[in-house]
C-alpha cells in the first residue's frame, strides 16, 4: 500500500530513488520491475508494481477496438507504458519522453494512491493541489452519493 507525499529530485541522468520505505515491498513482490505511464486526466506520471500494472494492461487490452475512445485511452496509456527496473541504489530511470509530459525536471513530488504512485513535478502538485482545495471548498454539492456517507 503507498501512502503519503514524498519530496523527491531527479537526477542529471533522470533517475528518481524510491522511497527506501517502498524499496523492500517492491523488491520482494515485483522483484523491483515497474512501469510507469501517463496520467490521461492531469500532467502527471503514474507508476505501478509490474503485477499491478498486469491487471490494468488486461482490463484495457479488453476494451473495444472500434470504440474510438477506447481506442484513445489503450493508445496514450499502453502506448506510453515503460518498463522500469530499480537498480541495485533504489533508483529508477524516467524516460525523457514521460519528464517532458508531465513537465518534470528536478524537483518531484512522489504521491502515493494505494496501488500505484502518481509522479508530479513539484510546481504542478502545488498549483493542482491549490486548486482541488478551492473547488472543493465552494463544490460540496456535486458530491456522488457513496462520498457523502463516507465518515474521515
């Protein structure tokens, strides 16, 4: 399960370590193979354990083909899916094609979703966070019904 926001920096090769909090879970599950694709909803990365990922490449290679927006989602998230394997320092290499996507450069904030890992560049976590926080505060209407019976 990951949790939580992680400030983390890319390097001059573009290689990120892993929290060493997540390293053994992932070594031990995945043997330290992941991928990491585009998010298609915001300017950001996703990254999954391999096994994870698995399930999902499944559920979307099952889509319709002639569905164009199906179509859409199986070409931006299985067309930018990327293998990754974590070296031997817990250091994984982000392709120059995914930083350029979601803007990243040095600095990285690594989000934890549960299953997977959401990769921001820093500026652009700040301004969406900003932003949700604001939407939230004035769109307490819009709520789906499951999210207003859910007690924090």
């Amino acid at each position: 399960m990951f949790r939580g926001i992680t400030a983390v920096n890319i390097d001059v090769k573009g290689r990120l370590a892993i929290p060493t909090k997540y390293r053994d879970g992932l070594l031990r599950s995945d043997q330290g193979k992941m991928v990491m694709t585009i998010d298609t909803e915001s300017n950001c990365l996703l990254l999954y354990p391999m096994s994870e990922w698995e399930i999902i490449e499944a559920k979307l290679q099952q889509l319709p083909s002639f569905n164009p927006q199906a179509r859409r989602i199986q070409r931006l998230l299985i067309g930018h899916a990327t293998e990754i394997d974590m070296d031997g320092a817990g250091r994984i290499l982000v392709s120059q094609i995914l930083r350029d996507y979601a803007v990243i450069e040095k600095k990285v904030m690594l989000v934890g979703q549960g299953k997977k890992f959401e990769l921001w560049s820093e500026s652009q976590w700040f301004d969406a966070r900003e932003s949700w926080l604001a939407e939230e505060a004035n769109n307490t209407d819009s709520l789906p019904d499951e999210m207003k019976t859910l007690s924090l």
